[in-house]
C-alpha cells in the first residue's frame, strides 16, 4: 500500500505512463560561487553543484541526452522523459543564456516535461514569462521549478550561508504558479543552525510555511556531509553531527503527516555521489535508505497528511501501481 502521494503515481494517473528523468548540465553557475553573493557557497553544496559533471568533459546537451536516453530506451522501453536541468542555478545570468538553453532542448528525442533546478532569488518577472511560453512552444506537458528553500527559518537559512531569506522563496512561488508552473520546494532535515541543528519543530515549520504556498511538489533530503565543503571542516571539527537513520526516519514521519496530502513527493531522501559522502555511513544506500522509509512509515502507521487532511484514512489516489 502507498502511503505517500508519490511523483511516480502523479505521472501515471496524469498521463497514464511513467515518466523518466535524465539529467543534464547546462553550465550554469551560481550567484552564491561567482562572487555575487558569495564565493563560498551553501554550507553543504558539493563542489559540483549536484550536478553530473557532463558539461566539463565537453558534452553538449544533445549528446547528454541521448546518452541517457538510448541507455533507459534500450533497458527499460520508455517512451517519455522530463529534462532535467540539475546542476547549480538553472536560472542564474543573462535571460539570453536560458533562451539559448530551452533552444536546445526543442525536438530531442522523447522530450515530455522540463524540471529546473534553480534559486528563488534566480527568478523574474521576465523569466517566469518566457518558461511559460517556452512551455507551449517545445510541447511540454509541464515545466517543474525545484527551488531551494531548505528551511524557513531566516537564521538558519543565514548560518548556512543561503544568500537568500524565506520571503524570497514564497515570493517566487507565488509568481511561478501565477504562470501555471508547477513548483517543487527543497527542503534539507538536520540543517545546522545558530543553536545547534535544526529540530523536528524547525521542519514541521518549514512545512507549514510550505502548506500555506502553491507549491505542488516537495523533495526531502537528509543532510549528509560532503568532501570539500565547509560542512564537511565543521563536521571534522566536532561543530556538526548528522541525524541518525532512526532520527531522520522519525522526522521524516512527522513532516509527512503534517504536509497536504495533495503535495507530490518527488523525493524522500538524498543521493551522494560516490566518493563524495564523509557522513553518516547510513546515507550511502540510497535504495536501501528508501526501502526503511517504506517500512518505518507501514510499521508506525503512517501516512501523508494524516495530520493534515487526510485524517480519516490513506487517500485513494495514492494507491496507483509504482
């Protein structure tokens, strides 16, 4: 049984077929790296920005995608594929660069969807207006913002060097959905802050801050420490300490119960690139990590909005075949 509005579910009960990422790298950068901001970055971000790394071995997008695609069309026989623009901000510099950079995608194979992975202080007004014609032009059946929030919680979001204050992000938010885009919300738990790390009632905050916003999806993400950031000197330092697996999956409970049950879970952990984890050791296995997160929530009886609109029992749209 289903007990979380999973994306996996959303695309088969929108479109009736499964719909797969790939991602690319379309070499955009960040105004919290170049010096606009900052030069350090977040406190956690990788040295890659969590993208592939594909741009810096000289692969066009083009070449990207098909890579990915050929490898899931011969595997798997799919059909349909969102874009997935992952590294850094995805919105970042001249409005001229994202315009070149939707050009691009227009008739690759199997294109269905476009997700970006972007800042909410990446956004205008002049942006926002040409994804949404973008949308019509290249066909998609939607446009996906993934914006960065982590926590709602201004001093926590300064202390990890953000750049960027909770209003921004609903500000955003606002102004995509104005545009029919859909908006994805990150949200990182066991966040350092100026007390310590985050608790569980700074995450059903954060949570309730994104219950009142048109946002129609969330990724959840557990904060493991990378090589090469200034988390991973303060984690050498004794300054941070992870959640354990048993406090990750508890918080991760919580904030499921508490959040609208209509919000599509794009993702209920994180994904470290190999080589790059210090720790926890737990946060290697992402299959593995999922699997408990299936079984912790069936174990205790919990399901997405149980606390908030969904009271009364497991709502039937989340039952659709994985």
């Amino acid at each position: 049984m289903q007990r979380f509005h999973a994306l996996s579910v959303y695309n088969r009960r929108r479109y009736g077929k499964r719909v797969q990422k790939i991602p690319l790298d379309a070499d955009f950068s960040c105004p919290n790296r170049d010096g606009t901001i900052s030069r350090k970055g977040c406190i956690f971000c990788n040295p890659l920005g969590s993208g592939s790394g594909f741009s810096d071995r000289g692969m066009d997008l083009a070449e990207q995608w098909n890579f990915w695609h050929d490898l899931h069309t011969k595997r798997h026989r799919l059909a349909a594929f969102t874009a997935y623009l992952q590294s850094y901000s995805n919105t970042y510099g001249p409005i001229e660069k994202l315009a070149c950079i939707l050009d691009r995608l227009d008739g690759l194979p199997g294109l269905h969807s476009l997700s970006l992975g972007t800042r909410p202080d990446c956004l205008d007004d002049e942006k926002l207006d040409l994804l949404a014609e973008q949308r019509e032009a290249l066909g998609l059946s939607d446009i996906f913002l993934e914006l960065g929030l982590q926590s709602s919680n201004d001093e926590t979001l300064k202390h990890i060097n953000r750049g960027h204050d909770s209003a921004a992000f609903a500000s955003a938010v606002e102004a995509a959905a104005d545009r029919g885009l859909n908006v994805v919300a990150h949200v990182i738990a066991g966040l350092p802050s100026p007390r310590g790390r985050e608790t569980l009632d700074d995450l059903l905050t954060t949570v309730d801050f994104i219950n009142e916003l048109p946002v129609s999806g969330i990724k959840f993400h557990n904060l493991y420490v990378c090589r090469g950031t200034p988390l991973a000197r303060l984690h050498e330092d004794g300054e941070y300490t992870p959640l354990t697996q048993e406090e990750y999956l508890f918080h991760l409970s919580e904030a499921l119960m508490h959040l609208k049950p209509t919000t599509v879970i794009h993702r209920l952990n994180g994904n470290p690139t190999k080589g790059e984890l210090i720790a926890p050791d737990w946060a290697a296995n992402m299959r593995g990590l999922h699997n408990e997160v299936r079984a912790y929530l069936k174990k205790h009886d919990v399901w997405q909005g149980k606390k908030n609109g969904a009271e009364t029992g497991i709502p039937d749209w989340f039952a659709a075949e994985d």
